[in-house]
C-alpha cells in the first residue's frame, strides 16, 4: 500500500533527489541528484533497498513532516535536530513513523546535507526517467509547506538499525588527480595549492563550491586567457579569474572555459560537499593507479554498507515506543559484547 509524506513546514532548500541524470550533457544536463550520494547508500542499507530510491535531501534545515501511514524512515548525511513527537531521534539510524505522529528535523548540528529516506523510496513523476531535482536546468523546484509526496509500498521490519559513519563534515585530506590543462599551472603553482587549507565560501550551492584561503596566492595561471570552452565535469577543480578555486559539484554547467587545476576523487566529493564552515581540507595530488585502487576500495565498503547496520541499543525502560524496537536482537548483542 503506498502513502503520502504530508509537509507542514520545510526549510528553504528540501528537494526531493536520486542519483541524478545520466547521459544528458550533450543537452546541457549535469548529473543532479543528491550532493552526498554515499549518504544515499547509507540510507538504503538501513532500509533494505536500493540507492537509487529517491529521498529528501535538506540543505542546512528540515521542516516537519506527518505520513498517512505507518512506514520506517532512515536519517543520514549531515546531523540535523530530530524528534517524533519530542521524542529525540538517532541521527544515522532507522525508525518507524507512526501514521500522523509528527517528525521535526531543525537545524544541521555540522554538514550541509542531511537526508530523509522512506522505505519504498518517493515517487514523484518522472522527469526525464529520473526523479531528482535539478534546480540550475529547472527540472523540479525546492518542497514547500503544502506539499504531499508520494512513496511507495514497503515493509516496516527495518526500523531500529544504526549505521557507523565517519564524520564528512570536519575536512581533512582530498585526493585529486591531474586534469589536461594541471601543467599550465607550473610545479609551484601545483604545490602552492596542495600546501595551501580551504574553507567553505558562503556563496557555495549545489552547483558548485567556492573555496577560501586568506593568505592563498592568486591561482590563475598566465595562459588561462588562452583557454576555449569545453567539457567539464562534476569533480573539476575550475580557477575562477579571480584566482578562486572552485569546486564543481552535482549542478554544475557542462562546459566552462575556467582553467582546471585537478579533479576530485568521486570517493571525496561527499567530504567537500559537507564540509563545514570553518572546517579545513588540503588537497593531496595521486596517481591514476593509486585513485584506481582507492576508488575500487570505497565501492567495495559501499557493498558492505548493509552487512554494517547494527541494532540500536537502547535500555527499554527509557523508551515509549517498544513496538518500534528489535528487543530480542538488541540483548543478543549486547550479550554476544559482553
């Protein structure tokens, strides 16, 4: 049987997101779909079903959400405040939500993404064989208060699980590769760039995000006045002609004539998309070999993500809600530890 999200309020820049659009860039379409896609997986191991179910992506604030039936939800990306009714929720874990029972999802704690999911995943209609938004090609448009989502039919056997995620949010070391145009930038310009910590620019979005560094030199190669448009991709590292790197993410245009300096790992893109402000990443140059290895290793733990969900350990006289909870295999581990 399937249900309806209903939204009471939701922050400026929920959508409704999947793992985007493939094939389309000779039409001018970037991929879309979710800034955090292991985000995405994670949340489909927690419910049992595909990555590719779509979810609520949430930029910064939630909103509160009601069903019209009884469903298991699962919360990932980046910590945002949330309760069922006031009852306080795990954040990377999965719960059921009672027909009517209100959930609230306010602001995130750290990160820029956070994720609702629904078992069956939501189901909007198709746009393009796709049901993402992609706001820069006007493909869908933000949730507002009003809204009544779709979703489809699933069962309710996996609420209680929890996840084990490495923060994404607090920066660290990013593997990039070289790009055609990395030489035009010269063995100092290189280094200066890796030895070099970027924050978040507040003008960063879904198209892209804009890297700051106080005391960074000007970036911008000599020859860049000599580059044509061309192709570019989510990943690319563009030098804006201010010298400003800028990384490009999900919405990002399909071709640009800014010079690129590197291109992110696809493994580390979630980790620039939720870095948080302050935060600080440097950026670590490898070879194709090393990132062909590093990327084979980040698919096979995506492939484990399941195997990895846990019962949530809870003592159940603190608890209201027993039904919710996998008591019998929560004691089997607690004993199995002990």
């Amino acid at each position: 049987m399937t249900g309806q999200l209903l939204v009471h309020q939701a922050g400026p820049c929920v959508t409704v997101q999947d793992l985007g659009w493939h094939g389309y860039v000779a039409q001018g379409i970037s991929r879309g779909g979710a800034m955090d896609v292991l985000a995405m997986a994670e949340g489909a191991a927690l419910l049992g079903q595909s990555s590719s179910c779509a979810a609520l992506e949430m930029a910064g604030f939630g909103g509160q959400f009601s069903l019209t039936r009884d469903c298991v939800i699962a919360l990932t990306g980046a910590e945002m405040r949330a309760d069922i009714d006031g009852r306080a929720l795990a954040w990377n874990a999965s719960h059921i939500l009672p027909a009517g029972a209100r959930l609230t999802l306010g602001a995130v704690m750290r990160g820029v993404y956070g994720y609702l999911h629904i078992a069956g995943g939501f189901s909007p209609p198709p746009i393009l064989g796709g049901c993402g938004t992609h706001l820069a090609a006007g493909l869908r448009a933000p949730i507002a208060a009003g809204a009544e989502l779709p979703f489809g039919a699933a069962p309710t056997s996996r609420a209680g699980l929890t996840l084990a995620v490495a923060d994404r949010s607090a920066g660290g070391v990013i593997r990039i590769l070289p790009t055609l145009q990395s030489d035009m930038f010269g063995s100092d310009l290189l280094a200066a760039f890796q030895n070099t910590g970027f924050t978040r620019d507040p003008r960063s979005n879904r198209m892209g995000v804009r890297l700051s560094a106080p005391d960074a030199p000007n970036f911008a190669p000599e020859a860049a006045r000599n580059i044509l448009s061309d192709i570019v991709m989510e990943g690319d590292i563009q030098i804006t002609g201010d010298g400003t790197p800028y990384v490009l993410m999900a919405e990002s245009q399909t071709t640009g004539g800014y010079p690129r300096i590197a291109q992110v790992l696809p493994c580390d893109l979630p980790r620039v998309a939720q870095l948080s402000t302050g935060a600080e990443i440097r950026f670590q140059m490898i070879s194709h070999n090393e990132a062909i290895e590093i990327e084979r290793a980040a698919q096979a733990a995506r492939a484990q993500l399941g195997a990895m969900c846990q019962p949530v350990l809870r003592d159940p006289r603190e608890a209201g809600d027993l039904l919710a909870m996998q008591l019998i295999s929560g004691v089997t581990a607690g004993e199995d530890e002990g």
